[in-house]
C-alpha cells in the first residue's frame, strides 16, 4: 500500500484513510484554496464495505494510502429479498452477493446473465461495474403529445428491468434504446431486432 498525498485523490482513486481500514472510493473531486487558509480538498467518497457515500474534506496532514484491488469479470443471476446474486465468469459454481446498499442506483440497470465487473478486496467482493452503455427494451412508454416540446421534448418510460428513463418523444413501447449506467440518461435508439 503506497502513500498518496490528499491531492492525488483522483476520481476513481481506492483508499484508506488515517486509522480507518475500511476501503473508500472517490466518487467526486473539488481542490479549494481560500486566502490564508491551507489548501483542502472536497470529495465525495464511497465506502465500498457499507456502500455508503458521503462527503468528506482531505487535508495535508492526513494519512492517505492506496489500496490494492483485484477485479474478475462475473455475471448478474438474480435479485432477490435485498441481495444481488452474481458468479464469476466461466464458474457458475462460484457464487457471491451483494446487498442493495452495496450495488446502489446500478441495480435498476442490472439483467440477468449481465456481464459485470467485480472488485475484491481481502478476498471479498466489495463492488461491481456495469458497462457504460448497456441496451434496455421499452416496457411502457406513453403516446407522445403533439406540439409537447416545452419540456425539451422529452418523456418519461420504463424499461425491462423497471427503471425509468426520460427519452425524446420518437420513444416507442418495444423499442431498445442505449442508456449510460453511470448518469441513467438515454444515449441513442438501438437498432430494432
């Protein structure tokens, strides 16, 4: 585990702070320098272990260290009462869980036999990565209101696994679309079936 100075806590960065073993990922990244005070640095950090988020200011005297982590692909089988149930690619045998605290807003973009990305930490899986566009059929998709372009001319539907999207009016039921996981906006229609 290598030092890391508070600013080089970068989007993305894992690491433990001070006395607190727990792993924490940085989520969001702001450096704030005001007048005759020492410069800081704002995040928004997750902690993988509990799946919690909050905001958190790092400062130079602290203690900052990198952590190890090791990622395997796995595949998304089934939610159910509060846990998401993956295994590892190529080895259904090898089953593990993951509450809903812990997956956060990425579950309602999780369908079975989805291809994920793992990331464990002292041999326990602690987090996955979705894709970043990932295609979703249209379950319900209300008829689109002619001369409704106030709102930038877009509408509300839900897709396969529940969620729902704002997409332009052209939506229809029963067509895919792409939609990026990380902001849950539609991107483009996918080509029909």
């Amino acid at each position: 585990m290598s030092k890391l100075e508070y600013n080089e806590l970068k989007i993305g960065t894992v690491f433990t702070k001070n006395d607190d073993p727990d792993p924490y990922k940085v989520m969001e990244y702001a450096f704030i320098r005001m007048q005759q005070r020492k410069p800081v640095v704002q995040l928004k950090i997750k902690n993988l272990l509990t799946g919690k988020s909050q905001d958190y200011t790092a400062h130079q005297n602290e203690d900052f260290r990198e952590v190890e982590i090791e990622t395997m692909q796995a595949n998304f089988i089934y939610h159910n009462k509060g846990e998401y149930w993956f295994h590892e690619a190529g080895n259904p045998k090898n089953r593990f869980s993951l509450t809903d605290e812990a997956i956060g807003s990425a579950g309602q973009y999780l369908k079975p036999n989805t291809e994920i990305k793992a990331s464990k930490f002292d041999d326990k899986v602690i987090d996955v990565e979705l894709p970043i566009k990932m295609e979703f059929k249209v379950t319900e998709a209300p008829p689109a209101v002619k001369g409704n372009t106030a709102q930038g001319g877009t509408k509300p539907v839900t897709i396969e696994t529940g969620a729902k999207i704002n997409v332009p009016l052209f939506i229809n039921q029963d067509d895919v679309i792409r939609i990026n996981t990380q902001t849950g906006e539609y991107v483009e229609r996918a080509e029909k079936a």
